[in-house]
C-alpha cells in the first residue's frame, strides 16, 4: 500500500466521527469524553456561550447521569466564566441528592479551591448523609471542602452556625441534617455550650425546643425522630408530663443523667411514679438481676429475614455488656407486664385479629399509667402492604412518646416460631426511631414469644407467655 494511502488513513481516524449536530451530541448521555469536548469545542465557535440552549445542556452535565468527568470539568469551567450565580444555584440543589462519588470528589475539590463559600449549605447538606464507602469522616470530600473554606478547628461552629442561620419553614429538614452531623462528629460538648452561649430568636422554637431539652433534661436528640419527639413534648398539652420528667430525672446522679436517650425518659418517669429505689439501682446489679429471671426461659429465635448468624444474637449474655440503666428497667418492666394476666389476654385477643388479617401486622403502644395499670393502645396501620409488615401510623408516634414501648406481632399462623424476634426491617425501624421495641410471635395457639429490641441492633429475648 502506498505511504501517502496509510498516512491519510491513520490521520482519518484520529479525527473521529464527524459531529453533524452538536447540540444533541452534547444532549446525549454516555457517549465518550472525546465526543462531547467536541461537541462543545464546536458549539463555542457556533453559537457561543450566551446561547439560553447551550447553557442549560452544561448546567445539566454538572449533575445527570453517564457523563465523563472530563467533560463534566470542561462544562463547569466554561459556565463558572459567564454564569457564577448560575452554577452556585445548580450545585446548591444538586450536590445533596448526587450519588456519583467519583465526580462529588472532584466537584468538592474545586469548590475549595475555588473558596465558593455560598456552597457551604450544600457540602453540609450532602455530608451530613452517610456513605458507607468512607469509613472514616475526615476522608469525607466535602469536609474537605470546608476545611479549605474555613479551617480544621471551626468546623462545628461554622455548622451551628449555618443551622441558626436557616429559620425558614422549608429549612427545617437541612437543620435537622445539621444537627445529626455534629452529633455524628462528636460535638455533643461543643453543642451544648453552643446552645447555652447563644442567643436564640423567640421565633426559632426548633432550636429554643432543643435548647430547653439540653438545659432541663440533659438530653440532645440524636437524629430525626428523636428530634421531632423533643418538639412534640416541648408542646402546651405535654406540659405535666414534661414537669414529671425534669424531676424524675434529677433523682439520677450526673453519670446516668450523662447517658440518656429520649426513650429513656418515659422509663425514668415511671420509675419516679412506682419504684424510686431504681433510680439509685446500679446498671450492673439490675442487670445480673435479670441475668438470673431470663436463665432458664425457653427461647425462640428468628431464623428468617433477621440477618442473624446464630441465635446467640437474641440472647440475653449476648448483648448483657451493653445494656443501659434504661434497657434494664424496660426489660424488667417488659417480664412484669408478662406476668399480668389481663394483658396476657388483651395481647393474645389483639394477636388472633392479626392472625386473621393477612393484609398486614397489628401493633400500638404499651404503657404504665399513674395507678400502676399497664394500658396498651392499639393502632391498626392505615397502609397496609402485606402479611409481614407493619407500618405504624402517625396517631400511633403521637401516643408512643411518653409510653414505654412500640410494638407489634408475628401473627401470621399459630406456628410461628421461625419468625420470633425482629427482622431486618423491624431493626431499621428501631435503629431510626430510637423507641424501646417488643415484638409478640405465635409459637403455638396458648403461647407467644417476647423480644425486647433497640437501636444498635440490641435484641434480647424475653421467653414466652401463655394465655393460661
């Protein structure tokens, strides 16, 4: 073959694929880096970057799927030249919802080194969600980008601050973000004096609630749902129960009071109401104890669904070390509650009209009230999915918040035993609402099992109850 043939044939094909029309070549998804640089190499030249269409097309690469990195950079270098305003508002909104870590890095990179300072919203935003790829947080690309905006050593201030800043009604989900991710980072001591140090708007009740929980209860809510249970008992209508709390609490000595969660609070107030001695009780003898009550009940575990390895994971010496004063007591009052023949009775009625109900699992909340009476609530889920879910309604976290437990049954046939104790998605659903959990399964017509179940994947149970 002649020279000049293969010369012009190997400069042919490194010229690529001819590009008829640009603007949907850029528009399309995928294709290779190589292609889409050419496409905006010629769009400059064709109709510029004051083009309305072309603009949108590179705003729109900065955050769709199945772009290169490449061409991603190329769009935002030539948008932050003519639009700043514009590619402040398009990262604002996008960055907390993206998922494509190995553009999030870059893009964090270059907002630090750029010192984009109006973006601090969005990089706390998107940090405050979890990735489990970056065990640890200061690997984390957009703490990364703060650093780079504003120091190693003001990072918690700077999110204290941001929250305080964001007192609009449709901020509260970003403040909520805010406050799990200083809690996540271990600022709890930094919190509290933040909230005790500042001066806070009469009109922002998010933080005066949250105010009022650390300086009268010791107790900073860890995630949302605790949060919203704080804001629900700051209310007018809860306001005995929240005088009953404060002093219940102040019978705990300031190691104890230093540990408590919300759902510690209804314990500590009934704990007050019937058995002031426990107040002063060590966790460690509480907790032997139970050791001694739980040692020779008969057991049944969940082999399907819970992700267990072995049913060690649901027994009482599995998880004694880390028991709570809080978990001790609800666990004792949990075994005294079995022992009471009327709800035995009322659980086993409310069991066997689960049973028959196959659209979905029954549950509610179980209390101790002033008199000493254990009152259970029920609460039938309004959406119903199916035979092996419960989905607890509003009406039923509204009555939960000062009760003892959620909980719900295995009811699905007499013969359950496979499935006594909680599943995955009972653990998530204790893991995200922080309550103290009971789940009931039918392991014949005359006997249910009882699992107690926390946050932390901390199950313990319970044995069984007859309706004899």
């Amino acid at each position: 073959m002649d020279l000049k043939i293969i010369f012009v044939f190997v400069v042919f094909l490194g010229c690529g694929p001819k590009i008829n029309n640009p603007t949907a070549t850029l528009q399309e998804k995928g294709r290779p880096a190589s292609v889409h640089l050419q496409a905006m190499d010629l769009l400059d030249e064709q109709v510029g970057l004051d083009d309305a269409q072309y603009r949108d097309t590179l705003h729109r690469m900065l955050w769709a799927r199945a772009y290169t990195i490449d061409a991603r950079e190329a769009a935002l270098k030539r948008l932050w030249k003519i639009d700043r305003e514009g590619v402040i508002k398009t990262i604002r909104q996008r960055l907390p919802r993206m998922d494509n870590w190995s553009w999030i890095e870059p893009l964090c990179k270059w907002i630090g080194e750029e010192r984009v300072v109006e973006l601090d919203e969005a990089l706390i935003s998107s940090w405050a969600q979890q990735e489990i790829r970056y065990q640890n947080e200061e690997d984390r690309p957009e703490r990364k980008a703060m650093v780079a905006l504003y120091g190693e050593d003001s990072l918690t201030d700077i999110i204290f601050h941001s929250l305080l800043a964001s007192n609009k009604s449709w901020e509260q989900g970003y403040r909520i973000r805010c406050w799990e991710l200083l809690l996540r980072l271990g600022a709890r001591d930094r919190l509290t004096a933040l909230l005790t140090e500042t001066t806070i708007p009469e009109n922002d009740l998010f933080l005066r609630d949250l105010q009022r929980a650390s300086s009268e209860l010791g107790i900073l809510p860890q995630n949302k749902e605790e949060v919203l249970w704080i804001r629900e008992l700051c209310k007018p209508q809860y306001s005995n129960f929240w005088a009953e709390a404060v002093e219940a609490l102040g019978l705990l000595d300031v190691n104890r009071r230093a540990s408590l969660e919300m759902r510690d609070v209804p314990i500590a107030v009934t704990v007050a109401r019937h058995w002031p001695e426990l107040a002063t009780t060590s966790t460690s003898s509480l907790v032997h104890l139970l050791e001694t009550k739980l040692k020779d009940r008969q057991h049944y575990f969940e082999y399907e669904g819970g992700g267990n390895v072995s049913t060690l994971s649901e027994l009482f010496k599995t998880h004694k070390q880390e028991l709570t004063w809080g978990d001790a007591i609800a666990i004792q009052v949990a075994l005294a509650a079995m022992e009471v023949p009327e709800v035995r009775a009322h659980f086993f009625d409310y069991a066997n009209r689960d049973r028959l109900d196959s659209s979905t699992e029954f549950g509610g909340v179980v209390e101790l009230d002033e008199t000493g009476r254990y009152v259970i609530q029920e609460f039938e889920p309004q959406i119903r999915n199916h035979d092996r879910r419960f989905d607890a309604p509003q009406k039923m976290f509204d009555a939960a918040y000062t009760s003892l437990f959620h909980f719900h049954f295995h009811a699905q046939k007499y013969r359950n035993g496979n499935h006594a104790g909680p599943g995955m998605g009972d653990k998530n659903y204790a893991d995200n609402t922080r309550a103290n959990c009971l789940v009931l399964t039918f392991v014949n017509e005359a006997t249910m099992n009882v699992d107690y179940y926390r946050h932390g994947h901390v199950v313990v149970d319970l044995g069984t109850m007859t309706i004899n």
